[in-house]
C-alpha cells in the first residue's frame, strides 16, 4: 500500500496526466513445518496500474490514515527462511494498529468512524488468513455503528465481505499482495450483485503489516470499472492448484534443494514451477509449456 500511495503522490506532483505507474507485490509466507501458523503459509504475486485518471478505483490519498509502532510480533531471523510469529500478540497488533489507522483517516476527513463505515459498500482487507481480518472489522463496526455481533456480521454479509477474504482461504497469505488480491475479488463479487451500479460505490482498504504499520485508505469506483471488472477472469487465476499427498507436501516442505514437481517429475502443462536451488542459494524458475503436437 505504502508504495501504491509514493507512486500516486508522484504522478500527483508531476502534474502530467499521460504518465503512469507500475506497482507490483510479490511475496512467500513459509513457516515451519508443524507450527501454528504452517496452514497459513501461501505465495503470490499482484501487479497494478496506477495513473492520474483510474478506471477502476479513485483513491483519496490526501487522507490517508496511518498507524506504526516497533513491536516484534512476526520477523523473519537472519539466515531463515522462515518466518517466526508471537500468534496471541500478533493478532492483538493487527487489530489495534488497524483501528488506529481507521481514526486517523477520520481525523485527516473530517468525519466520524460510524459516518465512514457505515457509507462504506465494500471492505478490502490485509488477509493472512480467514478469521483474523473479519475479526478486526466485525469489532469496528461494533464499536463505532453500536451493532451487536450479529447485526455487525449481517452489515459485513449485505457488503460481500466474505468475497474479500476468500483468496486467503484458497491459496494462503501472500503478504503485501493479500489486500489487493481481496479488493479485486470483492469488487468482482459486488459487481455481480450491482451491475453497473457498482460505479460511485465507497470502497476502504485496510492495510497492515508486520512490525508494525496499517494504513486505512478510502477509495471510489470509478466509471470505467464494470468494462474492467468483466475483463477479468480471476476464478481461471486462483484455479491453478495441484492435488498432492501429504507425503508429497512433507517431502517437499522438509527439502531445501527439493522442486515444485510431483514425484514423477511431471509438471503439469502451463505452470510455473521452482526447478531448483543453486548451491548458493539461488532460486531456479521454469515455465512447463503445453506439449506440442506430433
């Protein structure tokens, strides 16, 4: 988010409307095998446009809300390729730095929390996985709206925000990707249900990362968004899993040197695959094309 905010900060005091920017999130959340945070474990990547004049989403960058504090709920240790997580506390940091952001957007608009939730139609959220981010806005709309639980996941429900947490629950966290990837699937599923009405709905974005920094950012579909929208083909995109055993997943996970292929080495047609490492560390990446005909 932060870099989505300094690419659009620049286009805005450049002053010249032709220009455009790129931002792309790309990351792997791998923990050890059989802690608590191993089923949470994903990888990813989102590339997004950003220019003067969006089609899909106008951003309000003037009042963005941020929150930061030095904690050390989740680090990844010199050397380690996996990351080390305080579960109990690092949900406590999540929350507290997204409610924190959430006033300091209201402050920088002018506006009551309960004002903002409530003209908000879609939420879009940091996902690490399902449970925490509905959580986190399930007690916002509580305190700020005074609804019960019940009422406030009735609230969420009319707003599809089960649509926005649903890649999580698909392939894992993706880290700096995560909201991203639930804005579009939120905004996919909201189209659907609005058809072009979808244009001129209040949309927020909820931000956070580990260490600890959230920033909530208000945004506007814009008029070009159903045409967007319909050029989408995010259900072919998510649908890439391969079946694997448990054994298959235990090798592999337990394996430094050890490939994305299945036993048999055979990658299936259309993949991405990590071929191996070097012995100095480097990653080596393929691509496995469809076979080619006689």
């Amino acid at each position: 988010m932060i870099s989505l905010l300094a690419v659009l900060a620049l286009l805005a005091v450049t002053n010249r409307p032709a220009e455009s920017g790129v931002v792309v999130c790309s990351d792997i959340a791998r923990y050890d095998a059989a802690s608590t945070a191993e089923i949470t474990q994903g990888a990813g990547a989102v590339a997004m446009s950003a220019c003067v004049d969006p089609q899909l989403l106008e951003i309000d960058v003037a009042t963005a809300g941020y929150s930061s504090s030095d904690v050390d709920d989740f680090f990844r240790p010199l050397g380690s390729e996996t990351a080390r997580v305080k579960g109990g506390y690092s949900l406590h940091c999540y929350k507290y730095a997204v409610s924190q952001a959430l006033l300091d957007h209201c402050r920088r608009a002018g506006r009551e929390p309960g004002e903002v939730l409530a003209g908000t139609d879609a939420f879009a959220l940091h996902s690490p996985f399902v449970t925490l981010p509905v959580e986190a806005i399930t007690e916002l709309i509580g305190r700020h709206l005074g609804l019960d639980d019940a009422a406030s996941r009735a609230f969420l429900a009319e707003r599809d925000l089960g649509a926005a947490v649903e890649p999580v629950a698909l392939i894992g966290n993706i880290y700096s990707g995560a909201l991203f990837l639930g804005l579009a699937s939120v905004l996919v599923r909201r189209y659907r249900r609005l058809g072009d009405d979808i244009v001129g709905r209040q949309v927020l974005l909820l931000s956070y990362g580990s260490g600890n920094t959230a920033l909530v950012v208000a945004g506007r579909v814009a008029a070009g968004a159903p045409e967007v929208i319909r050029s989408w083909t995010l259900d072919e995109v998510l649908d890439h899993s391969v079946p694997a055993t448990f054994g298959q997943y235990d090798r592999w996970i337990g394996s430094r040197d050890g490939t994305l292929a299945p036993d048999d080495g055979a990658v299936p047609a259309n993949r991405f695959y990590l071929r191996g490492i070097r012995e100095d560390g480097y990653r080596l990446y393929d691509y496995q094309r469809e076979p080619r005909s006689p």
